[in-house]
C-alpha cells in the first residue's frame, strides 16, 4: 500500500509542471570517460547508430556512417555510435574501432539500457535526433537507399539550421 | 520498503532544480506468438499456444513510466506441474523513472550492472522468448529488480543506489519460485582523471535460506591521453581490473577455507590496423545467480558455435582470452582468438576447455562473406574434439535485396568416463537466406545430426535432419510479421553472455511485432 501510495506521488509531482531534458543517457567512450548525449546537444542534428561487433548489416552500415561523420561533421552533424556488444565482450571492441578507422564517438551501452529507453529492438537502430535531442526518425536494420533517405534528411535539417 | 522512502524523500528536493523544454512520447512494443504444432523432447503431445507481451512507455516533460502485460495460454496443453491450468496474464513490469541532467531515479522494475556484472547484473534479453520443459509457459527471459533505484552523476563522481525483489528469469512470471530473494546495494565510482577510474560496489541478496554479502573493486586506466601526448597517436592501451569477494553464506559453504572469489583482469591495445585484447579470469564459489562475472570465452553468434558456447562454471574456473584482430582495409577483417579455461571442482579430473577460433570477413558494397575455422575441446561436457567450420557468403541484389548462403559443419567427439560412451557426431547447417530490409525476408534451412541426443542411437548411425522455412514480412515500418513452418532443433542459445536452453519444435509458428 505504501509503495502504491509513494509510486502515486512520485507521478503527481512529475506532473507538477516540471520538465525535460529530453532522452538522457551518460555512457562512457572508449577512453573511460563519461559521455551524455547533453554534451552534444544545440551542436546540430544527431545521429546515433546502435551497433555490435558480431551485427553483418552494422559492421556493413559503419564504413557508410563514418562517411557522413566525415562529410557534415564540419556542419554540425553530431555521429554517436552506441555499441550494443555487452560487458561481456567490452575489451573487443576498441580494437575493432580502432583498426576500422571510425572516427565518430563510440560509447558502450553495457546493458542495452539505452537502447531500451529509445525503443530499440533490433541491430542495427540509426536513430536522427533534432539538436535539441527530439526523435526524428528511427530506421532499423541497414539499407544503401534507408542511409541515402537519412542523409538528405540530415542536408535539409543542416540547411535549416544553416538558415536559422 | 525503508529505503525507498529515503529515495523519494532525497529527490523530492531536486523537482525545483530541473531544467525546462517539453515533448512527450507514449512507445507502445507488441510481440504475439501463436503456435501450432509439437514440442518433441517435452512432456507434450501437441502444442498449440499463444504468447503475448505488450510494453507501453509514457514519457512526459522529465518523467518516463512504463507498463508490460504478459499472457500464455495453450488450451491443449497440460505440464507436469500445473496439468489444469497452463495459463497466465500478468502485469510482469510497471516503474516510473525521473530523469534529470545528472541521474535519475526510478521506482518499479529496473535494470542495473556493478562493475562488469561481477557482483550483479539485472537485464532483459532482448527478442527471446523462453519455455522450460518442465512449466511449458512462454516469457520473456527478464531478471529485473522491483524495487528502487538512484542513480547519480556528480563531477568526476557517479553513485548508483538500488534495492528490492529480484526474479529468476527463468521462470514463468505466475510462480511463485520465481521470485529469488531481496537485493541492496550500491555502487561508487570515481574518475581520478588522465583516463583512470576507481570504484567498489556492495550487493547484499537474502533469500529464505541464503545471505551473500558481496562486495567488489575495480580500476581502469585509458593510457590514451598519455600516449597522445607523448604523439603516440597511432597506440592505444587500456587496463581494467576487478576483484569481489562474499562475506555471507557463500563463505560458509565453500569447500575451500580462503573466502569464495573472483578476479578478472583484461588489457586492450590497438596499433594504426591491428589489435589485441588478453582477459584472464580466476573464479571461486561465485555462482550466485543474480550475477554474470565475464565468461573470456568468446560468444560466437554463428549458430553451430553458438550452440556449442562453453558456459562457465563460476564455482571453480580459471582460465584466459586472447583475441587478435587485423583490418587491413574497412572491408577486411581478420580476427584470431584462442581461449583456455581449466575447471577445478570436477570430481573426476580438472577438465580442460580450450578454443582456437579464426575467422576472415569480407564487407563490400556487392559482396559480403565471412569464413572460419573453429577447434576446440570443453571436457566438462566430454567433449574432447571439436572441430567447426563455415561460409557465409552473401550478395547485394537491386533495390536493397541480398541473397545470403549459410553453410556449416562441425565434428565432435565425445568420450564418457572411463570410456562409458565414444561418440563421433556430425553436425550439418545450411540456409538460404534472401531479405529485403524494407518489406521482405526468406530463410530456407537445414540441419544434420547424429548427435544420439537426438537419435536415441548410441551407435549414432541414425540421423535427424531439421528442416524449416520462415518468411518475414513488414507491411509497414511498425510492423513485422514472421511465419515460421518445419522442424527447429533445441539446444544452448547465448546472447550478450546469456545462455539458454531453447526447447526442439515441430510445426507452425505466427509472430506479429509492432512498435507505435
């Protein structure tokens, strides 16, 4: 009863008027340092790739995904990869990172509690975030034409902003 | 109950103090199984069943809560354990989570991982549906908390509170053994800046008849900024390191007079296109199940590889990982690993575990393929030669379509105690696969064993071939449907370091997921 009743409370004050930060996440990146998606908002639109070492169509996406960081970084396109390989497979995968060249921030999402929070259910999930860290557009799984569809968005977003 | 007053009275202050923008979002995640057909090593003649799972998340201003509803039913189908009534509709999930730019605080089922989950580790795995043998009921296999969690980022400082009821995620969400004790505890960690961090964690679980009390401290170090600027840019090297202990009930049960243990220390290096990472693991009486120490063994996802994972013994197992891995160009990848465990509570011997695995990919724009060789032996499970190899070729057509080959073959051999049984069994795997990301997919497989598990045939002349089809379909983005119809052999599933035991079907299977 009490934990319904504190539950219950916990609720009504949230609605109190209070607001948001939008989805937050603090993960860390490959050098032990935290990360949140805070750190990156305002910049630009945001694109996060939930990936994993052993996903064919992500280590199929990545190459493709570091070409845009590369191509509209400059702009203000911010790329965060969010590794979905698990705690368990954590030292693989910066030797992955590393000898594939990826330049974008790569951040560990231990137990998949991110992915989770942003709906995620399969791999690959490349989902557009508004600078202001608003869900634009979540496709899963990897296609050349799903990656072109994401990049014009991406150019129109940067145009927008680019404008503003 | 006490600490979670306390949780509430500590962030009650914190709703003046968070920041201002609004967007709501209500998810809702479906998943509905039907089944009509056979479960042929279970209690059961003929299985026809329906599974359901909704996840309805709201998400308001800074607030997040959630609601998930499970439900079985098999009309035909009576268990062992509950011969009446094979049913169940449950609400499995419900929290409430406040987020604010430095933590968040939640109140209702939750997730969480101290340390690399030496100590503890609640989680989902995502996509499987699980059915033991004996209880014959379809759930998600879910170990959560319900209970409270606080979690805070503070500076170089993060601090994680939780505590409640833990379950068993193997088993069905109406039974009462499913609930496996109280958990409370935190974590503490510290960046010490130039990438190094400390951090020791605290979990006591009770149940009826067990207290543990474990505790566990770690350090990291990201040598990178420190290479950087001696401009050994191309370098890069990380250490972790993490030791726990239990001071309960454990202790007392541990066949050793030392205090039941485990150690795991793994050191990563990358240079320009090569790199390496060596793990080592010493475990001891630290089987809790509530936690999932790192395994260094490699988890394979190609399916005969998979199905053979060694899973580890944390009561008494020590052992190490080395994985090497060249890309010579962003389409080539080599990758070498050879792991080596001994196990020493077996009462006949130490068995051995040991793997050699090495595999080439290749990723381009048309074509992708990837082969490999796997040997290995795991003496625990008497298996003193095992030898795997497979092709996976694929090619990328129009219109995003790709049609794929999955080919795969493996030797065992198998050898009781004092030579009780000798088995040389034969394990076939291949698939066509064709997938268009956008609406379609097609996977024609077939499987090949003597495995006398199978056969009954402890000649192992007999075989048993597996053969199904299954067709994926998305009428639109939200939605996915997939017909599976044929034989799909059982055995070990692994995933994100969770292995399961997945039962053998027979028959028809109609799965819709959506996500609105």
């Amino acid at each position: 009863m009490l934990k319904k009743g504190l539950f219950l409370s916990l609720l009504l004050l949230c609605f109190g008027g209070m607001s948001d930060p939008g989805i937050t996440f603090n993960l860390e990146n490959l050098r032990n340092q935290k990360e949140s998606l805070s750190d990156h908002l305002g910049k630009g639109p945001i694109l996060i790739d939930f990936w994993a070492t052993w996903c064919k169509p992500c280590v199929k996406a990545l190459p493709k995904i570091n070409a845009l960081h590369k191509k509209y970084a400059k702009q203000g396109l911010v790329v965060i990869g969010i590794n979905e390989d698990g705690v368990r497979s954590k030292p693989k995968v910066k030797p992955f990172v590393k000898s594939m060249g990826i330049d974008f921030t790569i951040l560990f999402d231990n137990n998949s509690e991110v992915m989770r929070k942003f709906g995620a259910q399969s791999l690959p999930t490349t989902v557009l975030l508004s600078p202001e860290g608003k869900i634009i557009e979540t496709h899963s799984g990897y296609s050349a034409n799903g990656l072109k569809k994401i990049e014009t968005k991406i150019v129109d977003m940067l145009q927008e902003k680019a404008s503003d | 109950m006490n600490s979670k007053i306390i949780i509430a009275l500590i962030i009650a202050p914190l709703f003046s103090v968070l920041p201002t923008s609004s967007f709501a979002q209500l998810r809702l995640n479906t998943l509905s199984n039907f089944r009509i057909g056979e479960l042929p090593n279970s209690n059961a003649a003929a299985a026809t069943t329906y599974y359901s799972d909704a996840l309805l998340e709201y998400r308001h201003q800074f607030i997040d809560f959630g609601l998930r509803v499970e439900g079985y039913v098999s009309p035909n189908m009576k268990s062992l354990i509950q011969p009446r009534d094979n049913k169940f509709q449950k609400i499995t999930q419900r929290f409430a989570q406040i987020n604010w730019a430095w933590g968040n605080a939640r109140i209702g089922n939750l997730y969480g991982l101290f340390g690399r989950g030496m100590i503890f580790r609640a989680f989902e795995l995502p996509g499987f549906i699980y059915e033991s043998s004996i209880a014959q009921k379809q759930h998600r296999v879910i170990r959560d908390v319900d209970g409270a969690k606080l979690a805070v980022n503070w500076r170089r400082f993060s601090i994680t509170t939780l505590g409640g009821r833990i379950v068993n995620p193997l088993i069905a969400p109406d039974d009462k053994l499913r609930n496996f004790g109280n958990v409370n505890g935190g974590q503490f960690e510290a960046n010490l800046g130039f990438g190094a961090a400390v951090g020791t964690a605290y979990l006591q679980h009770k149940t009826e008849t067990v207290e543990s009390k474990l505790s566990t401290y770690f350090a990291k170090w990201s040598a990178d900024a420190l290479l950087d600027r001696m401009s050994l840019n191309d370098f890069t090297f990380d250490i972790y390191s993490e030791y726990a202990t239990d001071k309960g009930y454990a202790k007392l049960a541990a066949l050793t007079p030392k205090d039941p243990h485990a150690f795991y220390f793994s050191a990563t290096t990358t240079w320009k296109k090569t790199g390496a990472s060596f793990e080592y693991k010493d475990y001891k009486d630290f089987n809790f199940e509530i936690n999932d120490p790192p395994p260094v063994i490699r988890e394979n996802q190609e399916k005969l590889l998979n199905r053979a994972t060694h899973v580890l013994d944390a009561v008494s197992e020590k052992g190490a990982q080395l994985e090497l891995f060249y890309s010579p160009t962003w389409f080539t990848r080599f990758t070498a690993n050879f792991s080596r465990a001994i196990d020493e509570r077996a009462v006949t011997g130490r068995p051995k575990f040991a793997e050699n695995y090495l595999a080439f990919e290749y990723t381009g724009d048309k074509i992708s393929s990837k082969f490999f060789v796997d040997s290995g032996k795991d003496e625990l499970f008497s298996e003193i030669k095992r030898f795997t190899t497979g092709f996976l070729p694929d090619y990328s057509l129009m219109n995003d379509a790709t049609i794929g080959l999955d080919i795969q073959w493996q030797y065992i051999r198998k050898v009781g105690n004092r030579g009780a049984f000798d088995y040389r069994i034969y394990n076939t795997y291949a698939a066509f696969k064709f997938q268009n990301w956008r609406a379609l997919s097609l996977s024609i497989s077939m499987e090949r064993s003597n495995d006398p598990d199978l056969t009954d045939d402890l000649q192992v002349n007999k075989k048993e071939y597996f053969f199904n089809t299954s067709i994926g379909w998305r009428p639109m983005p939200q939605v996915n449907l997939l017909l599976f119809a044929g034989k799909r052999r059982g055995g070990t599933a692994c995933d994100h370091g969770y292995c399961i035991e997945l039962l053998e079907f027979n028959g028809m299977e109609f799965r819709v997921e959506t996500q609105w």
